[in-house]
C-alpha cells in the first residue's frame, strides 16, 4: 500500500519540476504519517483482541473455580447438618439417655463427632488477574467487581470464621479425644456431663454461624455464576 502511494506520489512531483523536491518532501511526510496510523490501528486491534481472550479466559476460569468453590462448600454444609441433628436430639435427651441407653448415646457422639470440613477457595484464576492488575482492564466491571468482592470481601470473612470455628473443634476434640478414639462417652460426674454439654453447645453456636456464612457465600456464587 505505501509502495503504492510512493509511485503516485513520484509521478506527480515530476510533472511540476520546481515543485518537485517540496512535493517529494510532503510526500514523505504523509506517508511516515500514513505508515505510523496503520501501525497503531493494527497494534490497537491486536492488543484489544488480546484483552477479549484474556476476559474471556478470566470469566471463564472464574466460572470453573466457583462451582468447585460452591460442590466443597455444600459438603461441608452437609457434614454440618448432621452434627446439627445429632445435637439436637443430644440436647434434649443428654443426661436421660446417659442414665439410660448409652448405646444410642454412643451412636449419636459418634454422628457428632465426624470430621469437621474447612472450607479454603480455589483462587489461581483470580489471584493470576489481580497479580499484574489485568483485573482493572477487563470490559465486564460488573463481573469483575462482583468476583472482586467474593473473594476480598466474603471469601476473606468466611476464612477467619473458620479458622475460629476449627479452633473451637480442636478445642473439643482434644478435651473428648477418649470419645473419638473408643467411640464411646467415658463415666461422668453430673457436673462433668453438664460442662460436655455446655461444651458441645458452644461449638454448635460457632458451627451455625459458620453454616449461616457458607450459605450466603453459595446464594452470592450463584448470583455471579447465573448472572453472567
């Protein structure tokens, strides 16, 4: 194209003699100008199409990283609504069926004490978009805003509430080990049977919490994961 112009423009300038070096001059000038337009309208387009594939990719690497987020963090609440049920029935029942049936006591310690799930995000996609602040660069800023506030705001919340809610188990593990390690509640004074009692009932206290979160944190995944 520019090999083009250059020969109309030399044809032109040896028409008009005297004019032919402030012609060739001019014609210079216009096609470096031609030359670096053409040049930054290719390097705009090719650096735009670059950002779309990287949103692309971010939105979509998002997208996989939150419904694993969202499968863990419904296991979790499942282990958690069994324990919920067994404290239930233990915390009418506690000291009848200690006199009583320590069978079914056992059986129900033993729901109760499973293993408690910790929830911790997959965050390589976003932490990979926020590292040379892509993020900012990104079209969709309501997508991006939204995933921004999952991860800083809820997810950030939701870890410390965690971590007070493990201390609170290993706490109670530690204390009741011969529980979890026979499977069965060792003899109790009354007063000891009541601080297991008040002991359990605190841990359930931190565990509903930390359930309350979890759930907000699933309701706003899918919000984003529906939305966009």
């Amino acid at each position: 194209m520019i090999h083009f112009f250059r020969r109309i423009r030399k044809k032109l300038a040896d028409d008009n003699k005297p004019l032919k070096y402030m012609r060739y001059a001019i014609g210079e000038i216009v096609l470096v100008v031609i030359g670096i337009l053409i040049a930054l309208s290719i390097n705009n387009w090719n650096e735009e199409r670059k950002q779309n594939i990287a949103e692309k990719e971010f939105i979509n690497g998002i997208k996989i990283d939150l419904a694993q987020d969202k499968d863990y963090i419904k296991s979790i609440i499942k282990l958690s609504d069994n324990r919920k049920e067994a404290y239930l029935f233990l915390n009418q029942e506690l000291v009848n069926l200690y006199d009583t049936n320590r069978y079914h006591l056992d059986s129900l310690l033993s729901e109760y004490f499973i293993p408690q799930g910790t929830f911790y995000p997959i965050s390589g996609t976003f932490q990979a978009a926020i590292s040379g602040n892509e993020i900012t660069k990104f079209k969709n800023k309501s997508f991006s805003n939204s995933v921004t506030k999952l991860y800083n705001t809820t997810y950030t919340r939701l870890m410390d509430n965690a971590e007070e809610t493990d201390e609170r188990w290993m706490y109670l593990t530690k204390k009741y080990v011969q529980i979890r390690r026979t499977g069965h509640l060792q003899d109790m004074t009354t007063s000891e049977l009541n601080q297991f009692h008040n002991d359990i009932f605190y841990h359930v206290l931190m565990v509903n919490n930390y359930n309350l979160n979890l759930r907000n944190a699933v309701a706003e995944i899918d919000n984003i994961l529906l939305e966009y």
